[in-house]
C-alpha cells in the first residue's frame, strides 16, 4: 500500500486558511463580546442632560396685610348710591358716590387708587407708618368681619376705601417653635422670598423680634398679586432655604486625588470633569465649572462608569 504525501503548498494554504479562519472567528467573538458590553453599558448608565434649577425648602405661614389704604366715610346719613364698583381705579378728588338724605351729599375720593369695599375694622389701625407701635396681639382681636353696606348708612359709617396698589404692602408674619438657627437668619433688612398664589413674591424684613419660641416680623413686597388688595389674610410659604444653579445628585459626584467632578459623555466617550461643589440640599447639590452648561450629558449612576470607555 502507498504512502500518503502531503505536498508542502497544499499544507501552507490550508494553515493559512485555518489561521484566518480562526483570527475572523475570535475578532466577531470579540466585536460580539464588545458590542454586548456596550450595550448593556449604555442600559445600565443613567445619563442626564445638566439643568440649571432652583430647589427650596418652605414653611407654611399665615400673613396679615398692611397697605396704605384710605377709609371712606359717608359724611351724613341717607340713600346710599356708588357710582363706581369694587376694583374700579379712581383719581384724586374722583365722585364715588352720593347719598340722599334730609341734605343731599356728595362723596369724593380721598386719594387716587383702588376702590375696595372689603372691610374688616381694621383700615385704621394697621396704618404702615405705624408698626412700631402695634401691638399685634391685640389686632389679632379685634374682629375681622363687617357686614356688606346696606342702601341706608349712618354718618360717619364706612363705605369703603382707596387702596394705594402703587405703594408696596407689609405682611406680618409670626412663626412659632421656629428652630433658632433658621430664626437667625431673619433680620432685619434681609431680603425673603414667599410664595403665594402660585407667585415668588420677593420681600424684605424691615423689622424683625425675636420672643420666646416666637418670631414676629413685617416684609414689604414691592409687587404682589391684584386680588391682595381686597385681602387682609392670606396664606403663604415661606422659603427658609434655596439652592439654584447647576444642580446634580450628590450620588452623582465623583473624587478623583479628593477633587470633585463628574462622569460626562463626550464625543461617545466617558471622561471625568472637575466641578466645584458649593452646596447641598435634599440630595442635590449645586456646581459650577467652566465647560457646564445645558449641552453637558453627565452620569447619575457612575458606579457603573469607567472612563475612558466608548459608548457607541
């Protein structure tokens, strides 16, 4: 029997084909190994875009207005007849109403604003020049309500006032068992934020005293929504802390050699920017860098970050 022969040209092509074979083989188990890394990479990362947003923490608080308002009198008693409605804007000197009785009257308005017809007992006392000498304690007693104006009036009987909605308005505002440190940070000339009737209203303490467990203080507010003018007791939070500018979780901050920064997608690739971290605030914290802004996408979750890796 004859002995089979392998020619060496056969023998060199199909090493050659086994080799290329096999280098195709592990290169797609390599591509489908990377393909299948990256991709469940890119579902385990969480990335964000960076937003610029404000945080706070409120405290619900009941406010007492004080605006400069002028009380309105009927100067005899009579046929009461308004010659403007509640909420008309009126000049200086404007007719608002007559009254007919044993003589007839005329009533004028004392003072250019807005004519309101809510009345509490109150329009002579709560008077903003005069909040040094309050004693709110007591005008918290005093009643708050006043019957509708019937068609006969008495002399001398209110029917109505001028409210000032140019001049700012106070709000007294007492806050109990307030923790001290945050009653601290009340004073005077300090400027507060509120919210009301789904408004920031901006204000300032221009008096402030602090009793036991008790914290009393007046804030102007400069601009303030139209329908305070016909309110005398409203409700409202006030903002003991805020937090605004590039805000992250603070799960999301990453020390690199003890400096803070982030895991952010650049270019399909992971790296790693320094930030500056300047406060914290109900698991947020606020940063700043110069390369931040609202096209930065950095990662939530960088536990499962590397850097340098491709997202494709």
């Amino acid at each position: 029997m004859g002995k089979y022969r392998v020619r060496p040209g056969r023998f060199i092509l199909v090493l050659i084909a086994l080799v290329c074979g096999t280098g195709l083989t592990l290169w797609g188990a390599w591509n489908t190994l990377a393909w299948a890394k990256n991709n469940v990479l890119l579902h385990l990362l969480d990335v964000q875009s960076l937003e610029h947003d404000e945080i706070r923490e409120t405290l619900a608080v009941g406010g007492l207005l004080i605006k400069h308002e002028e009380p309105v009198k009927a100067p005899a008693a009579g046929r009461l007849r308004l010659l403007v409605q509640d909420g008309d804007r009126l000049r200086t000197g404007a007719l608002l109403a007559e009254i007919s009785g044993t003589v007839d009257q005329k009533v004028w308005s004392p003072g250019a604003g807005v004519f309101c017809t809510h009345l509490d007992n109150l329009e002579s006392v709560l008077v903003p020049g005069m909040i040094d000498v309050l004693d709110m304690s007591a005008v918290e007693k005093i009643s708050g309500s006043v019957p509708p104006i019937a068609d006969e009036v008495a002399g001398g009987q209110l029917i109505g006032k001028v409210v000032d909605n140019l001049q700012p308005l106070l709000v007294f505002i007492q806050l109990d068992n307030l923790d001290e440190s945050a009653a601290r940070s009340f004073k005077k000339n300090t400027a507060v934020t509120l919210l009301g009737e789904d408004r920031k209203l901006a204000g300032k303490i221009i008096q402030a005293g602090l009793g036991e467990n008790t914290l009393s203080m007046f804030v102007e507010l400069s601009r303030y929504p139209e329908n305070y003018i016909h309110e005398r007791r409203v409700r409202l939070d006030l903002v003991t802390r805020q937090m605004t500018g590039w805000l992250v979780p603070e799960e999301s901050i990453v020390f690199k050699e003890g400096k803070p920064g982030l895991y952010v997608v650049s270019k399909q690739a992971i790296r790693w920017m320094p930030v500056a971290v300047h406060d914290r605030l109900q698991g947020m914290a606020a940063v700043s860098g110069d390369a931040l802004s609202n096209s930065v996408h950095f990662i939530k979750n960088p536990g499962w970050a590397r850097e340098g890796v491709r997202l494709n």
